[in-house]
C-alpha cells in the first residue's frame, strides 16, 4: 500500500452540495398542500438531502448501510473505562456481528445494511471472517499518555483504509451512511483530539464515557491532560496528530469522512469518537461538514464541543452513549421520512402484505354480548 498521501488534494477535490437543488427542493415543499413549516425539521433535512443527491424530487433513501470502525486502544489498560482493556471490544464485535447487539437489531428494523471493519482490534484476527479484518492495521494501538498511537506510517494505511472503504461503499450503491465505531477507550481518544483542536483544557472535554464513577473520571482526566501534552507540538499536521494521539479507527474514520464527501456520499454521524474525526477531517477540507449531519447528542462535554465547531445541530438528544452507530441509526427513519415526503409519490416503496404480513381486524364484542357479561 502507498504510505503517503496529499491532504491538500481534498480542499479540491471535496464540493459543496448542490445549491441549486436545495433552492428547488425548498420550493417543492411550498408546492404542497401544508402550512409553511409545517413539516419542521423534516422541510431542513429534505432539503439538505435534494443538496447532497443534486436534485429535486429527492430519491428515497432505500440502500443506508450502517459501517463500524472498530480498534482497541492501548489507554484503556489505564483504567479509564468500566468495560474490560482486553477482550471487551472484540465481545462486542462478536455480537454485531452475530446479529444481537442493538445496532443489529435496529439495523434489521429499519432496513440498513451493517458492515464491520476492523483496523485495531488486539485479537487474533482468525475470530472474524476475512471481510471485516482485511483492513486491519494493527494490533490495538500505543498507550497516547506515554506514547504514540500509531507510527505515521500506519496512520497513513489506516486512512487510506478509511478512504477505500468509502470508495467500496460509493461504488455499490449505498445512498447513506450511518457512521459507527467500537472501541474500549475511544471516548478518551476523542477527547483528546477534541481538546487539541479547540484549545480546551482537559476537564472541559472528559465526559463519563461508559458510565464511570468519580475516581475514574479523575484518572481519565489526568490521562487526558497528560495526552493533550503529547497532542500539542503537532497540532500543525493531521496525520501526524491522528498517530500520535489518535488511533487506527480514528485515522481510519476520518478517512473515510473526507473520501465520503469527495464521492458525494453523505453521511451521518454517531458519537463522540465520529465527531472527533470530523473535526480533524473539517482542518483539510473546510467544505467536508455540509456533507455530514449529526445524527444525536450524547451527553460528551467533548462531542458537543466539537459539533459547535463544526456548527452541525443534534437531529435527537437521545444521550445513547454507547457508540456503535446506535443513536445515529435511530436518525435514519427521520431521514427516510424527509426523503419520502419530498419524492415523487410514484417513488416512494410500498410494503407489500407480504412483507408486513397479513393484518386482520381485532373483533369486537357486540352490544348483546356486552349485555349477557352483566
């Protein structure tokens, strides 16, 4: 694989959305038969959905493909978090991808696509099947109080992972993408970045992450300071801010974000960790945000943070802490439902009976048989 890569290009290469076509899907919603803003948010969304799609009336969005980046971080064995250091993140990956984590569930009930990659994990890569793991980069990543993440070199190949499996995604079809990770200690990781990069002390950005107690957000808080002193001297250079305090999956993310935007692919952010990303995305390619919307608020002093930063606006404020792309998936029938509204009725899919099955009337009592129960 390349180990380098051109972060100027993206300033090119990453257009705004199409303008014109929100205007036109703006004047389609005048054209029906409402209150003006009576749809509320939705009017904003479907407009923002004819923009990145370059027309009106708007597609349905019928091929959304939820995709987890997930990693270990070496910071966990610091004790920053309630779930275990070792193991914790590949149980979770297992139950993604066995169908009974709550991401897959949702997934199943709204009709999302789900997709792992795995660029991190401190596992044997022989537990997963080959698609999710044949873009790993590394065993977990470097202790970033002590350490460097990642060398720069795997921070460039993870990247350029991110980057091709946002080309993957663009080249079969999907029309949306509901941005997940998972990933013991990610929140930390973020908090990092996010202090780094909007000059905030570490107590400004700790947030409470798995639910820790008092004495856990204090040593969290001083992993961060401690880290945000390492992140410092190169806040200059993305990469290398993404291998020194970052780790795969960031590097990956963030990626996978500014490829996402060049393809026109948008996409919609989850947590903390997403937002982290696109606030390094956001330093080279200023234009990237208008293809992102955040899908909810979490509660991570460092999430709300950044989506300042980003001026992006929560769609939901759920406060679904866990990542896993779960509260962004919980935005996507908003987004079906903006994009429904705003498309040719002809468009529009039906549920056929026999994908809702068969719906039979509950009978009721008849007057004389009420009568005879007294």
């Amino acid at each position: 694989m390349d180990t380098t890569v051109d972060l100027d290009t993206f300033s090119s290469l990453v257009e705004r959305p199409d303008e014109s076509a929100r205007r036109a899907g703006e004047e389609r919603w005048q054209q029906l038969d409402k209150p003006r803003g009576g749809l509320g948010q939705l009017e904003e969304l479907g407009s923002w959905l004819a923009s990145v799609q370059g027309g009106a009336p708007v597609r349905p969005l019928t091929a959304a493909k939820v995709v987890l980046f997930a990693a270990d971080h070496g910071i966990a064995s610091a004790g920053v978090s309630r779930l275990p250091a070792l193991g914790g993140t590949a149980r979770r990956v297992h139950a993604v991808l066995d169908g009974t984590a709550p991401v897959a569930v949702l997934a199943r009930r709204y009709g999302a696509g789900l997709r792992v990659v795995d660029v991190g994990l401190d596992a044997d890569p022989s537990e997963f099947p080959a698609e999710v793991s044949r873009f790993r980069v590394r065993r977990g990543s470097g202790r970033i109080d002590l350490e460097d993440a990642l060398t720069e070199a795997e921070a460039v190949e993870a990247f350029r992972a991110g980057m091709a499996v946002a080309d993957e995604e663009a080249d079969a079809g999907t029309d949306l993408v509901v941005l997940g990770d998972l990933g013991v200690g990610s929140t930390t990781v973020a908090a990092v970045l996010v202090g780094a990069l909007c000059g905030t002390d570490a107590a400004a950005v700790t947030g409470r992450g798995s639910g820790i107690d008092d004495r856990t957000w204090m040593v969290k808080c001083a992993a961060v300071r401690d880290a945000l002193r390492r992140a410092r001297p190169v806040l200059g250079d993305q990469l290398a801010l993404l291998a020194a305090v970052g780790g795969a999956d960031f590097a990956a993310v963030t990626g996978f974000l500014l490829q996402a935007a060049a393809r026109k692919l948008p996409v919609v952010l989850d947590g903390v960790v997403s937002a982290a990303c696109a606030l390094v995305a956001q330093r080279i390619a200023f234009r990237a945000p208008e293809w992102w919307r955040a899908g909810q608020s979490t509660g991570e002093p460092a999430q709300a943070k950044a989506y300042d930063r980003l001026t992006l606006t929560p769609l939901q404020g759920l406060g679904i802490s866990m990542g896993e792309g779960v509260g962004a998936l919980l935005a996507l029938p908003l987004l079906q439902a903006a994009a429904d509204t705003l498309a040719e009725p002809s468009d529009v899919p039906a549920m056929t009976v026999a994908e809702r099955g068969p719906v039979e009337p509950p009978r009721l009592p008849t007057a004389a048989e009420l009568l005879n129960r007294g």
